[in-house]
C-alpha cells in the first residue's frame, strides 16, 4: 500500500497509467493472497485452540464427575460408619449396664403387678414394663428382673434341660427293615402301632378306636430290640428322641421328676415324636418299700414317668417304644394298656431266623461257593443276632490271616468254635466273680 501511495498523482502517459494499474492490480493481489493465507492460518490455530479447549472442557467434566462420584461414595461411608458407631456405643452400654436377675412368675395380681420368685429363692411383688404383652404375663413363665427395682423388664422363652436336647436324635441311623433278619412278625406289629397312626391316622378314625400309645420290646440281649428302634427312626419323618432309662434317675431330689417332665414336654412340642427308652428297666424296676433315698428318688422319677405316659394331660402325637431284658422285674402299672399298649417278645431266632440274619450280614461278604448258610445256621443254636455278626466278623479274619481273596466254609467253622469259646471262658469268668464276691 505505501509503494502506491508513492506514486505519481496526475501521470499524463497513458502507458504510464497502463503500468500503475497493473502494479496497483498485482498489489492488490498480493495483498489479497497474504490476507488469505492469513486467514486460512487464524482459522487453523483457532479450530486447534478450539479443540484443545473441548478436549479440557470434557477432561474438567470427566473430574467433576468423579468428585461428585467420590463425594457420594464418601457420604455413604460416613453414614455407615455413623452407624457402626453408634451400634458400638449401643452394645458398649449393654456391656456396662448392669445383669439381669432371672425370675419366674407365680401369681398374676392385676396388668401391672406381678408376683415372682428370683433365682436366689425369695419372692417379690413387683412391676411390669409397659412393652411387654399382659396377654403373654402368665405363672411358670420365665422373666428378667431389673437389680434395683426388680420390675420385669423382658419375657424369655421357654427353657428345657441341656440334657434333655442331647437327647434328640438329629442324624437318622442309616439301619432299616432291610437289615433286619428273621422279625417279620415284630416288624409288622411295631409298623402298626408306630408308624400307621403318623401316617394314616384317617384309619384309626374311621374305625373308631385310639392308635397304640406306646409299645415295648422285651427279649434276651442281642436279640435286635435296639436296631428295631433305629429302622423305626430311620424310616418314619417324626422327631426322634432316644434315653437310656439310667439318664433319667438323677441325684437330687426331684431332678429325674423335672428331666421326665420336660422330655414329654419337649416331645410334645415338637410332636410328631417317638420317644426311645433303652433300658427301661434302669428306672421301672417294680416298686417295693425303699430302704435308701436313693430307691425313694428312683421311684419318684418312675411315677413322674407314669404320669407322662398316661396321666391327665394328653401327650398329644408322642409315640412311646420302651426296650429291656429283664421284663420279669417291671413294675405292673408301667406294662398296663395304656402306657404300653403292644408288648412285643423279640426271641432268640431260630434255624429260619438265623439263616435269615446270616443272609443279611453276609451280602456284602466275599465268598467262595462251598459256604453252605443253612448248615451254618443249624449249627448255631441259641446264638442270638449279635452272635451271627460275630460269626461273620471272625471268619473274615481267618480269611484275612491266611491271605485269601474269599471266605470259605472251614472259617464259618472255626469262626463258630471260636465265639463259643469266648462265650463260654466269658460265663467262666463271671461265675468266679460272682463266687469270690
């Protein structure tokens, strides 16, 4: 532009004026293409700036976000741990306040007064809290008592001895019918009085008549009483509560009474329930004038016992399945109808029987074809069940001591000798006893 300022201002040669327009027009030109170039180069570093600044614009966005994301996740935290601390605080008071007093109430006087006996023995008339139930404030129920005030301030559930839940049977034996051999009669009498009345009780009412309360099984030891109980546990989906008859006699007084009591109230809640007493004996021995306390407390619990099997309170769906060996000395009231409506004799087995036993404990046995099972079973008489497993159980080892892969006839043999001897040096031994004492 200033080289066409510079020039001359009234040129009189057309060839003069020629030339300054075509260098005015080339200028111009020039000038044009520079601001062009120009232009193209502002847009380029703008459109780059631009883009950069998008670029930071989404990265400070992306940052708000995740301060926004870590804000909240802190708030949350903050939340829970407010609420870990004050749970902590709740539970470290708790620990600091003092214990409660356990009591039980005796006598109900109006909604907000009560009678009740703490555990040291006296008994206090005191205050219910308002958030407890009045419906629920009954005699015998369980209660804690504040220390200072003694008023009751909660209700706790009922409480049965530590002993009388071990006696719940949680696993099912794994022995069935199956593995019982020669008692098909016994069998089909312990179905029809335990397991139809739980099952088809519609029976019994169509009929008319009252399902068998209990039954008791009787017969020399190793006769198969107690598997019989295990198949009944094994094959019925009642509760299962299984008592040694010695469990139940205890030293203080009244102790056995209370443990009874509580078994058949356990059953009950827990109904439908068989109730196993092995050994029913060790506490229903008949009744004779008692010399001891010992015989007194012994006879206490039998009466309590009574009375859980047929007393004035219905039992409800409990079923009752008594086992012993020494029938003859059982007190008559325990074997009336009633508390033991079936008794059923489980006797030594006979030739067929005892065939039957060995064909049970022998099929999972390997054996060579010359074991003949009914000359064995012939030549084991008076041999109980337990005795026949024995048989089994010591001609396997004569096998395993002279390394063969089957038992043979000659074990079954000198597996009979050799219980019978045992047997015998056993009776041996306790004759002596009995002689010296």
């Amino acid at each position: 532009m200033g080289d066409i300022l510079h020039q001359p201002q009234d040129p009189q040669n057309p060839e003069d004026l020629y030339r300054l327009y075509r260098s005015l027009s080339e200028q111009l030109r020039d000038q044009m293409v520079h601001i062009e170039n120009d232009k193209h180069e502002l847009e380029e570093q703008l459109g780059k700036r631009i883009l950069d600044l998008e670029a930071r614009n989404m990265e400070l966005r992306e940052q708000v976000r995740q301060s926004e994301a870590d804000k909240r996740y802190m708030e949350t935290q903050k939340i829970r741990y407010e609420r870990e601390v004050r749970k902590l605080k709740s539970e470290s008071e708790q620990l600091r306040s003092p214990p409660l007093i356990i009591g039980t109430i005796t006598d109900v006087i109006d909604t907000n007064r009560v009678i009740v006996r703490s555990s040291a023995g006296p008994r206090f008339l005191v205050r219910s809290s308002q958030n407890i139930n009045p419906d629920d404030v009954k005699p015998g129920v369980r209660c804690t008592l504040n220390q200072q005030s003694l008023a009751i301030v909660e209700l706790l559930p009922t409480s049965f001895d530590a002993q009388v839940y071990g006696m719940e049977v949680v696993d099912s034996p794994q022995e069935s019918y199956t593995d019982i051999g020669g008692l098909e009669d016994q069998i089909t009498e312990i179905k029809e009085a335990v397991e139809l009345p739980l099952k088809r009780p519609d029976l019994f009412i169509r009929i008319g008549i009252d399902p068998p309360k209990g039954v008791l099984l009787h017969g020399p030891p190793g006769t198969g009483k107690t598997l019989l109980a295990k198949a009944v546990a094994h094959e019925t989906n009642a509760h299962f509560m299984r008592v040694v008859g010695s469990e139940l006699v205890q030293k203080y007084i009244g102790e056995g009474a209370r443990l009874v009591r509580e078994l058949f109230d356990l059953a009950k809640k827990r109904a439908p329930t068989i109730i196993f007493i092995d050994e029913i004996d060790a506490v229903g021995a008949s009744r004779t004038e008692a010399n001891t306390s010992g015989d007194r407390e012994v006879q206490r619990t039998l009466m309590q016992l009574l009375a859980g099997m047929d007393g004035f309170e219905n039992r409800g769906d409990v079923k009752i399945i008594g086992a012993t060996n020494r029938i003859d000395i059982l007190d008559r009231a325990l074997l009336r109808p009633g508390r033991f409506d079936r008794i059923i004799e489980i006797p030594l087995p006979d030739v067929k029987g005892r065939l039957s036993i060995l064909k049970v404990h022998t099929r999972n046995l390997t054996m060579d074809d010359s074991v003949k099972l009914d000359e064995i079973a012939a030549l084991t008489e008076g041999k109980n069940g337990a005795d026949l497993k024995a048989i089994c159980m010591e001609a396997g080892m004569f096998a395993i001591r002279k390394e063969r892969t089957s038992i043979s006839h000659q074990d079954f043999l000198l597996a009979i000798e050799k219980v019978a001897l045992d047997f015998n040096r056993h009776r041996l031994i306790e004759s002596e006893g009995a002689m010296f004492a």
